[in-house]
C-alpha cells in the first residue's frame, strides 16, 4: 500500500471544492461540534466551586448554590451579547473579528491570542476531565492517564482532518447521550429530594480551616466560572453552519444555553441536597457521587459515567472546530503562518489540526493531565476575549447607528463591565495558582504576531514588481553529481545536454582508490561530458559541492547553477532502507544555497 493509499484509506476520497457547501452543517449536528465544550463544562465546574468552599467547612457548602447563581446569571447576561455577535457578523471569528475591527489592531490580537490560549487549554482540560471520569469508574487505568488522555487528542484530531460533517455525525451520539442522561438524572435527584427531603450525610464535611469570606467566595466564583467556557465557540464558527448561516447560529446558541444552564443548575442543587462532599485526594469526580447516590450502581450509573467522559473528551471537538478556522483568519490577514490558511484536501484546516494537537498534547504531559492544575490557567484568556468582544459590539452598534441600537449597546455595555469585573476576580485570584502564565503567554503571542505580519509587509514590499522590469536572459551553469556511472546515471547526463551546451559531471572523492575506475570507465565509455573530481579529505559529501558551486558562479560569472542529482527510485518501502540517504541531505543543503537550482532525474530500476 503506498502512502497516497494510505493515506485516502485513513482521511478519505478528496473532496473537490465545489462540495465545501454541503460540508455546512445543520442546526442538530452544528450542537455537538460546536457547544459540546460549554456542555461539558457542567460536568465540572459545579465540583470546581465545591472544592473552593469546602475549606469553609459544612458553613461553606452551603454557599456553593448561591455562587452557582450568580455564575448563572452571567451566563444568561454572556448569552444574549454573544447572540448579538453572531447576528452582526455572519463571517464569523468572534471576538478577534470584532476587537480588530472596531477596536483597532492591538486589542483583536489579544483577543486572537486569548481564544488560541483558550482553545488549547480547552483540549488539555476536557480530555483530562474525561479520562478523569474513565479512572473514577475504572481504577486500574489510573498508571496510564497521561497515555489515555493523549490517545484521545490524536482520534479527535484524526476524525476532524476527515472533514467537518463527519466528524460531527460521529461526535452527536455521545453528547445528545450526555444531555439526555444527566437531565434523567437531575429529574430523578430532584423528585427523590422533593418526595423524601434531604438524606442523611454519608461523608461528614473536614473540619474548617477558615471562615467564609469574600475571599474564598470570589475564589469558589472565579473557579466555577469554567462554566462559561465554550460560550463564543459558536459566535467564532458561524460559516460552517447552513444557510441562513447567522439564524442558525443564534438558534444553537439559545439551545446550548438552555441545555447548559439547566445541567449547571440542576447539579448544583443536587450537589447541596444531597450533602456531596468532595474529596480532593480522591479521583472519584462529584458527578461520579452524585450518579451512584441517584441511580446506584447499576446499568444508568455506568451509562452516566461513560457518557460524561466521552462528551468531556469531545468537548475538546469544539476546539478542533474553531483553533483551525481562527488561526486561518489570522494566517489570511498576515499575523499567523500562511501554511495555517490552506484548505486541505477534505475541506479542512488540516495545519491548524495538527498544531492544535501537538500543543494540547504537550501540554497534557507538562501538567502530567491533572484537571486541578489545569483549570486555574484556563478562565483567564476566556475572560479577555469575553470583554473585548463585547467592547467592540458597543463600538459596532455606535457607529452603525441603527435604529434601537441603544438598547443593543446598552447589553454589550453591560456585558463587557460584567465580563471585565469577571477577568479582574479570576486574574486576582487565580494569579499565583498558575493564571500568571496565561498572562504572559498572551503577550509574547501578540509580539510573534506583529513579527510575522512585519516579516510578510517587508517581503511584499522586496518582492513587488512596481518600478521592476523583466530580467534579461540569465547565465547558468549545469552540474550533474555522478556518484559513479552506472545505467542510472545516463539519463541525467542526457537531461543536461538538452538545457545547456556545456555542462558538466562532478564526482566527490570520498574513497580514493575509486576515482581511476570511474576515470577509466569514463573514457572507455566515451562519455562526451568533462568529469571534474573534488577531493573531500574530511569525506564529507555536501561541503566540497557547496563550495564548488560557489567558485563556478564567482569564477565563470554566473547567475544560476543547476545542479543535477540522479536519484534511485525504490520499488518497494523496505529497499529505501537498504540504499544511502545522503542524496536527500544534500538537496536539503542545497535548497538553502542562493542561486542554487537543484533537479532530480529519477530512475527505477526495471
């Protein structure tokens, strides 16, 4: 099989680009690919605040349900200003798209480098929270965590370079799976606390170790806060979904909303109903004490469990949904690399895949997949973009100046001052736990940034043919490199006669004692080429090469040289083993040499 094959065989048939139409996607399939992370995030953050109020001892607990509220409460506020967003800008990449156009270059570029921090930081936090549920109901796998949590990226990162429907035809199951169960669970929990009130403590809370102050409930809010994450997935993906695009957008919003506010909420309160105490040595998640105190051990407890891990390991689609289609954006407006623009073969952003993965996976072995030592680092950068965006839409609906749009600003205005008191809260408060690297991080992004698009300018500035006229005739000179003179060997010398009058061959001498049998084959032969032989006392092959195309450009004034590899093309994968590869480090010196055109006449042997 070769690797074309191969690769068709794992990927799929190229698609042409006149299908990228039917690759959009409708409202129940846009669900699951673009708002499985803000879902999941249910799964989580109720456990995030717990954890922060626990010090407080049994008093805290009882705190953890109003927190919830007011983390709903911004949710809502979040909500309806990103809906606003998405109306206004069908062309999608949220807050980048939004800041730089009505805010100016620099705050879009925070905002870009916020949400690429964000989407990284997301893959690493969703596929450790779900390997986490694995281990809670499966212990023995507790050694491998890190080796599951990076399996997980690279099958998510693999179904997203299949291309956009099918990755969300195979990823719907299991989160529609997660919605249906935990709302079974939250019914059922919250009719048993109805009917027969609050049980009986099973795990009496640690003894406090402060009081509750308000301190430790910004603490306990800004780590339940993780909730909001995902939020503008949507708002930075409009294009993939169908016609009409930003309808349908602003409908899956409403419905992400619901579905999440409902999980966050019916959790919480079941968190404090039922007295659950977490334990922040153990790795038995919240969710996994509230499945068995509901539906026990049984059947609905393990289909809890595996639903939980698979939508928390798929929460991490919707990065591999957006970090791609963002890091595009940059790529087409000069900041980001421009390999990162090009649509692949199945209709995707098949770079910006890749390096979402390589990253989340690095950083998966960094923090050694620990979701306690993930999650500090994570709110921060959603925050930055949260506010910026909504500073923009105020700025957006000013200059329009459209009818109502007052009142339109008016919730971006609100938003943004929420959404900035939010980032001060969780910068505060999360900066010694590891929010400090975030902060930094951003930074030297946007300098890599404004790098690169000077770096592009400069060039188009060299590169542009204004003033320039076409070039006269250039002088080259033509080298083949003969390694020895064999069948192989003949075309390329053939091939040269025809694109110059008086090429030569070049030999390397590495062994000695092989130079006069090539001399006298040569002449027996009667081949009609002069053959130059470079002594390389230090039997190195690519120096004496290098050097000599350098003399014949200052010595015969030149302005190209061609150099000529023949190069053996091996029948089966295993002969490339067998055969030398200095070939190819040559052509990799020589692609960095100036003037230096390197060709290869290839050759199988028949």
């Amino acid at each position: 099989m070769t690797f074309a094959s191969f690769r068709r065989f794992v990927l799929g048939e190229p698609l042409p680009t006149a299908r990228a139409i039917h690759e959009r996607l409708p409202k129940y399939l846009a669900l699951p690919v673009f708002a499985s992370d803000a879902i999941s995030s249910s799964a989580y953050a109720v456990e995030e605040i717990l954890l922060v109020v626990i010090a407080a001892g049994a008093v805290g607990l009882q705190y953890s349900a109003g927190v919830a509220a007011a983390i709903g409460l911004l949710f809502v506020l979040v909500t309806i200003s990103y809906r606003q967003t998405v109306l206004s800008y069908p062309s999608g990449g949220g807050a980048y798209i939004v800041a730089h156009e009505n805010l100016g270059v620099a705050p879009g570029l925070i905002a870009a480098a916020a949400l690429l921090t964000d989407y990284v930081l997301t893959v690493a936090v969703s596929i450790a929270s779900g390997v986490a549920a694995i281990t809670s109901a499966a212990p023995a796998l507790l050694p491998y965590h890190v080796h599951v949590c990076i399996l997980s990226i690279g099958v998510i990162a693999l179904a997203n370079l299949r291309g956009a429907r099918e990755s969300g035809k195979l990823f719907a199951p299991p989160v529609y799976l997660f919605i249906g169960t935990v709302l079974l669970m939250v019914g059922v929990g919250l009719v048993r606390l109805l009917l027969h009130g609050a049980p009986p403590q099973v795990v009496p809370p640690p003894a406090a170790v402060q009081g509750v102050t308000l301190v430790l409930l910004l603490r306990a809010f800004a780590s339940g806060c993780a909730a909001l994450t995902g939020i503008e997935a949507i708002s930075n993906g409009v294009p993939a979904f169908r016609a009409p695009q930003s309808r349908n957008a602003a409908t899956t919003l409403l419905w992400m909303a619901v579905i999440c506010i409902t999980i966050f909420a019916g959790t919480s309160i079941l968190a404090q109903g039922f007295h659950i105490v977490p334990d922040p040595t153990s790795r038995q998640t919240v969710f996994s004490m509230m499945g068995r105190l509901v539906f026990g051990d049984g059947i609905l407890y393990l289909l809890l469990q595996a639903s939980t891990a698979a939508v928390l390991i798929l929460a991490a689609n919707t990065s591999f949904a957006d970090f791609p289609r963002l890091s595009s954006i940059l790529a087409r407006d000069g900041f980001a690399p421009h390999q990162l623009a090009n649509l692949g073969d199945r209709l995707v952003f098949a770079n910006g895949i890749l390096l979402l993965g390589l990253a989340s996976a690095g950083l998966i072995v960094a923090f050694r997949g620990d979701t306690h030592l993930l999650i500090p680092l994570y709110a921060v950068g959603v925050f930055i973009s949260f506010t910026l965006s909504q500073a923009g839409m105020v700025v957006h609906w000013k200059r329009l100046a459209v009818p109502g749009w007052r009142s339109r600003a008016a919730v971006n205005a609100l938003g943004a001052v929420a959404t900035a008191v939010v980032l001060l809260v969780v910068a505060r408060v999360k900066f010694t736990h590891g929010a400090w690297i975030v902060l930094l991080l951003i930074p030297v992004l946007m300098f890599v940034f404004f790098r690169i698009a000077r770096h592009y300018h400069g060039l188009a500035q060299v590169l542009a043919v204004k003033g320039v006229s076409m070039p006269e005739a250039i002088r080259h000179a033509v080298v083949v490199l003969v390694p020895g003179l064999d069948r192989g060997v003949l075309p390329a010398l053939a091939y040269a006669k025809t694109i110059s009058p008086d090429p030569e061959a070049v030999f390397v001498e590495i062994e000695p004692r092989d130079t006069p049998k090539l001399e006298e084959r040569w002449a027996r032969l009667r081949v009609d080429l002069p053959l130059t032989v470079l002594k390389s006392p230090g039997r190195s092959l690519i120096q004496p090469i290098l050097q000599y195309c350098r003399a014949l450009r200052a010595e015969k004034h030149v302005d190209m040289v061609t150099v000529i590899i023949p190069e053996f093309l091996a029948t089966r994968w295993w002969h490339r083993l067998l055969h030398n590869q200095s070939g190819l480090m040559l052509k990799l010196a020589l692609m960095l040499e100036p003037n230096v055109v390197v060709t290869n006449v290839r050759y199988r042997p028949e």
